[in-house]
C-alpha cells in the first residue's frame, strides 16, 4: 500500500498530518513518501490551496485538516478489499 503525503515546507498543517501517519504507521504497515509541492509546477498547480493532501494507492482521501479516524477507516477499507 502506497501513501503520499504531498505538503511544502514550513507548513503547520504538513506537520500535523506527516504525525497522524506516523501514528497509524503503528497500527498498518505501510511507507509514506512525502512531496514537496514546490519542487513540481503540476503539483503546485494542483495542491497549492489544498495541502496538505493524504493519497492512499493514487487515491486523494483526504486534505487541508487531516483527521486521523478518516485515514484509518481507508487504510482498513484497502486493507480488507
């Protein structure tokens, strides 16, 4: 399972979210690569008002406030097909 947490420096909300998978880290396995939007012009393009954005297997679930009970429902939900 493939999470991407696609955020910029210095971002409050980034900081936030990268604990919240670390957290869930504990409970699924799983890696999480995490992209700067500002080394991307598409992706900054794209997230500029929206990161920080959590994406599961390609899929956005979620972005902005990240909720740990939303990431942990899809993880589980990818999990159990």
């Amino acid at each position: 399972m493939k999470v991407t947490l696609y955020s910029k420096v210095d971002c409050g909300l980034c900081e936030k979210a990268k604990t919240v998978l670390q957290e869930l880290q504990r409970e699924f396995s799983f890696e999480v690569e995490e992209i700067d939007i500002y080394k991307d012009d598409r992706l900054l393009e794209k997230y500029q008002l929206m990161i920080p954005v959590v994406e599961i297997d390609g899929e956005e679930i979620e972005y902005g406030m990240i909720h740990k009970d939303v990431i942990r429902k899809r993880l589980l939900h990818k999990l159990n097909g």
